[in-house]
C-alpha cells in the first residue's frame, strides 16, 4: 500500500469521523449493534463529544486507518470504567476497498498495542456470525470464542459471537 497511516482521531476530526461512522453503517448494516437510521440523527455536537478527550480521558482510542490521506478504516478501543481490566472493541470496519490487504490487522495490533500499554488483560468483542472475514480474522490475532452468541440487535435474525483475547501470560483462564 502506498502511504498508510493509522492515527488516533481527535475532536477537530469529528466530520471525518462522522462520515467514515455513517458509511461503515451502511456498508456493513450487519455487523455493528447500531444503524445508519439512528446515527445519522445525531447532531454534530454529538460527534464531536464522541471525540473531546474530556469525554474520554485516557479510556478511549478511537483509531482511524487512512490511505493517501483518505479514511478507510476506523476501530475503537473502549474501556468502560478506570478500574476494568478488559477493553472492549468497537466500530471495527475497513473499506471494502481495501478489505484483505491488512488494513484491519493493523488497527486491531494498534488497539492491542494500547491496551497492553494500560495494563488490562483482555479485549472483549462481539463479531457478527455470518462474518466469516471478520470470525477469522479475529481467530488468527488469537481470539477466541466465549459464551453464548447473542442477537446483533434486539429485531434482528442475526447472531454475534463474544470472543476475547488474552493478554497477560499470567491471566487464569475463566469465561467471562
């Protein structure tokens, strides 16, 4: 690829953040929890609270992927409180543009990257069943399956997988 860069979003990014949500939404209407029909209501001030560090302090990394300068891919690592020890993924999606050049695989070692830095032991994430791209994916970062699929959203006929990722060596096993 020719100039790939992959770079913490800030507030003064919330319309190219907001443009690269509404389209992963709908490209991929199946494999997120939300919709296009309901984030493209949100007013802009939403998205730019979405990126203001003092909405999410040191407990956020919104990443975005970014060809030639052009957004392609975006991932969002959450952790919900200061005292957690699991992050949880979010908003993963790459252009279909550029799906399988490995464009997923870096946003995924940079969250991982991150969460490793904060010292959690996990990253949780709910991945669309029929995704069969994204399940493997997934897989061979050294995720893995744990409880029970879930529906995608409470009217939906689709199902999402849990899966986690160990971190620490010293992290027992346990389901969460």
């Amino acid at each position: 690829m020719s100039s790939l860069n992959i770079r913490v979003l800030n507030k003064e990014d919330w319309a190219i953040y907001k443009e690269l949500r509404l389209l992963s939404l709908q490209d991929s209407p199946d494999s997120f929890g939300s919709s296009y029909e309901h984030e493209v209501l949100f007013a802009n001030e939403e998205w730019v609270s979405r990126l203001d560090p003092d909405n999410r302090a040191k407990y956020a990394r919104p990443l975005i992927a970014e060809l030639n300068g052009v957004a392609i891919g975006l991932a969002w690592g959450m952790l919900h409180s200061p005292c957690d020890k699991t992050a949880h993924l979010y908003q993963m999606w790459v252009s279909s543009r550029v799906r399988g050049q490995g464009v997923g695989r870096l946003l995924l070692n940079k969250i991982i990257e991150w969460a490793k830095n904060c010292g959690l032991d996990y990253i949780y994430l709910a991945v669309t069943t029929t995704n069969m791209a994204a399940v493997h994916l997934y897989k061979t970062i050294g995720f893995e399956p744990c409880g029970s699929s879930e529906r995608l959203r409470e009217i939906s006929v689709l199902s999402v997988q849990p899966m986690r990722l160990k971190l620490c060596a010293n992290v027992a096993s346990q389901t969460l």
